[in-house]
C-alpha cells in the first residue's frame, strides 16, 4: 500500500506596493525554476518547485491549485445542488464544487496547493492569516468527506517564501486561540518550510520606508511593511503556537546575486552597528542570516540570494532539502567532538580561525548544506587552538530582536558543538554508476584563518579536505557506518567495505548496541588540524514519513 503523502501549500511572499502582476501570476513564482550550466543529466535543468513536485517519483504530488479561489469581496454560494457543505462554497475563500468533484475525487492525498492571499483585501497579515486557516480547514474537510468515511488527515506540509513566513505565523497564532475541541495547529499542520523569511524583521527596514513613501501602492502595504520591524519580539511566540522544531528555516546567504542594489547597500550600513566596519554583508541581499533563523528551530545554509533569477524560490537545493524535511527517514545530527590547529596563528598579528562544513548527497549535485568563506556563515570567530572559545549555540544568539542584537549570528546549530542537523531520505536511490548502497553523503571540511589586526594575510587556509560517509541500514544486519576519502571505495557489499574500511578509515567507531541511537565517532586529519566529529542517525517515526 502507498503511503498517505501529505498535500503540501506554497507560499509566496512580499508582492510590492503594486499587487496587479502578482494576482495575474498563476503559480506565485513557485513555477519559476534556473539553469545549472556546469551540471549534468537532472542536474542540468530545474523545472520549477510546482512542476518538480508533480514529477517527483519517490513521493509524486497532484497540482489542486485551481480547487479554490480566493476573492476580494464575499461570493454566495454557486447556483444549482452540489455535495458540499454550503459554508465551503461562499465567501472570500471558497471551494469550487467542480473542479474539486473532479479533482479530489481521489481524496486530498498528495495534492499541492497555491495560497493567493494578494487576491484578498484588504492587505493585512491578519487577514492573509485568516485565509490560510481557511484553506487548511477546506482541505481538512475535503479529506474528512472524501469515500464517506474520511481518509487520514496528518495535517498539511508548507513551505514559505519570504513574508509568507510571517503569514504562516499569524495563521498558527488563530489556530491555537480557536475554541476548545477543535484541532490544534500541530493537529493541522506537519512540518513548515520557511525560505529567507524575515523571522525577526529587516535589518534596515525603516530605510526604504522613507524612500519610498510616495510611490502608489505603499500606503496599502503599509501593515505588510510593518511586520518587518526588526525591533519585534514576536518570533519568540513561534512555540506557543507550534512545536518550533517541526520548522525548517533555510538561510540564503548569496547578497552579491540579489538584484537589488540599495538592499546590500543598506545591509552593509547596518553592519557598522555591529562589526564597526563594511566589510562584511551576512545576508540573502535582503535578510540577514540571523533575522531567518528561529530560536530552537532546525535550519541549514543555502548559497543563494533572496529572490529573482537563481535564488531561494527558484533554487533546486531548496527543493532538495524541503523534500527531505517532510518525507526523510532519518533525522541527522553532526556534531565537533574536538579540534587542534596545528598551524597559522600569525606571530605578530592576531589570528581568528573560522570552521566550517558543507554536507552534499550522493546522486545530487547540490549542498543540503553550505558553509564557506564567500557564504560568510562558517563558524567562529575562534582564537583558541581547540576551537573552544567561539559563539555560544544558535538559540541563545537568537533569543534578542535583531535591532538589539546585530546580525553576527554565526553561532552554533545547537549544543555541544552541534554543526548541522538534516533529514536524508534512503528511498531516494539515484542511478548512479558507482553502485553503493545505503544513505551516501559528502562532507567538506574547511578551516581559514585571518590577521584580524591586518598585518598577516586575511584569508588562509589552514586546512581543507572531503570525506564520505556510507551508512548501511537495510540488509539486515546491525546498522554500519564506513568512512571513505574517495568515491572510489563506495562498493555494494559490507565485504569489500570492511576492507576499504580498514585501509582507509581506521579509527571508526560504531555505534554501541543494536538500532540507530548510537554515535559515531570518526578522525579528521591532515595538514594542520585534527578533529574528532560524531554523526548520529535517528530512524524518523512512520507517523513523520507518511
């Protein structure tokens, strides 16, 4: 029997202060995809989040965009005798009764589905909310009609661009006050996706306030505009109404690519409170890295911009990673056990020293997730040569408003050194050459070192080198992990790779006792720096997978 798949919602997100072209878009941008010049095979072209998610063979979506729509006054209900409850079908947000008969006639089971809340007036986070729990309650409710008996309901995934972020947010706060006995947003809601939203504001959003007063449309948008206060503390709220680990929060962190040239401007002008300099520009060209993240949320590094041509919205990596948050069977955690550098530290100067990893699938050729100097996200700054005295763990870097806090957010993902948590999928088994089995993915470790005081080079690189780690998890026997520094030992039986193992990769631990619970400890060397990293993989409950 197939698995339930969850319909999934996008969400798109600021429009401007004129809205005409966004309500003539279909697909809110979500149809909008790039070109990969250097790749190869389905490498090459990405089609567009809504085209790709209809064509994705582990887990295949049926588009149910048009089964609604959305009004800016109040529709009665459609003339003639329809199987529907007649609320569903008058209002602002409303079902239509044919395309849903012929839509849904197989249930809500994968469908996908286009939030237009700039169809709606007037324009405010609140009623862009309201619509939203209105779509989720016309989807639930569909599923509950759908054979006579209902089919499950594990809530809806969602995935958020920008501003939807923070319509999503004002949908959870009215579904957390509804009255007693009605679903509660966990109940509704899976697992959220949010692209580059500004979770804690713009850092420089009273700047193009004043410039463009004047332009026709900002007074309209004037409550949207207000949601980007840096100075809000509203992001605290997220647990209250939801489990904040069930949001995934993707950072981009490519400025030089955003389009819009006052934005970085105004970014860099900002960091002056922070750094004391202009140098450095930590954010999607948009929003800082820091005012995209949540306090005791998951979320991983995407090397691209806020919007436009190869961006967030338009980006296979943040499809990649989207999918596997919401149908991955393993929940992966990556942690630094310990560090030496064994070289840099200017004499004269003063050394800082800067870590970080990127993390890549095999079959994929895009980062899940990315840390690198031209990113400025690695961690650090660090002067000590065991990495010890860097920024305490995300969640209490990120616990101030942004205005209070600036934006060198470049704390840790969690504690104890906690570098990178991901879900990775093992039913995705790419055709690949190699013939590997088990989950595969590359990790590329990187320390720089900089003169912080100018007088050393500002830019060296102590250490850099790729691994690849190969856990085997379904020929039945004990689960095993295999450390490689080449492809080349990715082989198909645990013979040849006790082997490989032993030549290449001395040293591994695996984990103690039967199950995934465990930790694996494995050895970074090389030219200097020394590091114990542990990896952990925690099989996802069915209830998740589903």
């Amino acid at each position: 029997m197939t698995a339930f798949v969850r319909p999934m919602i996008l969400v798109r997100g600021f429009g401007g202060p004129d809205v005409g072209g966004v309500r003539r878009n279909a697909y809110q941008g979500f149809n909008e995809g790039t070109v990969y010049p250097s790749r190869r095979g389905e490498n090459f072209i990405y089609e567009g989040f809504v085209l790709r998610a209809l064509k994705y063979l582990e887990h295949p979506y049926r588009d149910a965009t048009n089964v609604v729509g959305y009004y800016t006054r109040p529709l009665p209900a459609p003339p003639g005798e329809w199987d529907w409850d007649d609320d569903l079908l008058s209002g602002s947000v409303v079902l239509d009764p044919g395309m849903a008969d012929r839509v849904l006639r197989d249930g809500v089971d994968g469908t996908l589905w286009i939030y237009r809340y700039y169809d709606l007036e007037p324009r405010t986070i609140e009623g862009y909310g309201a619509g939203l729990v209105r779509l989720i309650d016309i989807i639930r409710r569909a599923a509950a009609r759908n054979g006579g008996g209902g089919e499950p309901f594990p809530g809806v995934d969602i995935v958020a661009h920008s501003m939807g972020g923070l319509v999503v947010r004002a949908a959870l706060r009215q579904l957390s006050a509804a009255p007693a006995g009605e679903p509660r947003p966990g109940e509704l809601v899976h697992r959220i996706v949010t692209l580059g939203t500004p979770h804690r504001g713009i850092a420089f959003q009273v700047l193009p306030r004043a410039l463009v007063e004047h332009v026709p449309g900002v007074a309209e948008a004037a409550d949207e505009l207000a949601a980007f206060d840096p100075g809000s503390t509203e992001f605290r709220r997220w647990d209250d109404w939801f489990p904040v680990e069930r949001v995934l929060t993707v950072v981009g962190t490519d400025h030089r690519s955003f389009g819009v040239a006052i934005a970085s401007v105004a970014n860099r002008i900002v960091s002056l409170t922070d750094e004391g300099n202009l140098v450095h520009n930590r954010s999607d060209g948009l929003v800082k890295q820091a005012a995209a993240q949540l306090p005791g949320a998951p979320r991983t590094f995407v090397h691209k911009c806020h919007g436009g041509p190869d961006s967030l919205i338009t980006s296979r990596e943040a499809f990649e990673i989207a999918m596997r948050f919401f149908h991955g069977t393993h929940h992966v955690r990556l942690h630094l056990e310990s560090a030496d550098v064994l070289r840099g530290k200017d004499f004269f100067g003063r050394s800082e020293f800067y870590f970080g990893v990127s993390v890549k699938p095999r079959g994929v050729d895009f980062d899940l997730f990315h840390q690198s100097p031209e990113a400025e996200n690695c961690y650090g700054p660090f002067h000590s040569d065991h990495l010890t005295d860097g920024p305490p763990p995300l969640a209490e870097e990120l616990n101030e408003p942004l205005s209070a806090a600036g934006d060198r957010t470049t704390g840790w993902a969690g504690p104890g050194r906690l570098i990178w948590e991901g879900w990775v999928d093992r039913t995705v088994r790419p055709a690949t050459p190699d013939g590997a089995s088990g989950l595969v993915f590359r990790l590329d470790v990187y320390l720089g070192e900089r003169d912080s005081f100018g007088i050393g080079f500002s830019d060296n690189v102590v250490f850099r080198k790729q691994y690849y780690l190969q856990l085997l998890t379904d020929d039945g026997d004990e689960p095993a992990l295999y450390l490689h520094t080449g492809e080349g030992r990715l082989t198909d039986t645990r013979e040849e790779l006790e082997a490989a193992t032993r030549v290449e990769s001395a040293g591994v631990v695996r984990a103690a006792g039967p199950g995934l619970d465990g930790v694996w400890r494995f050895p970074i060397k090389g030219t200097g720096f020394e590091a114990t990293l542990a990896v952990s993989f925690t099989e996802e409950p069915e209830s998740a997978k589903e």
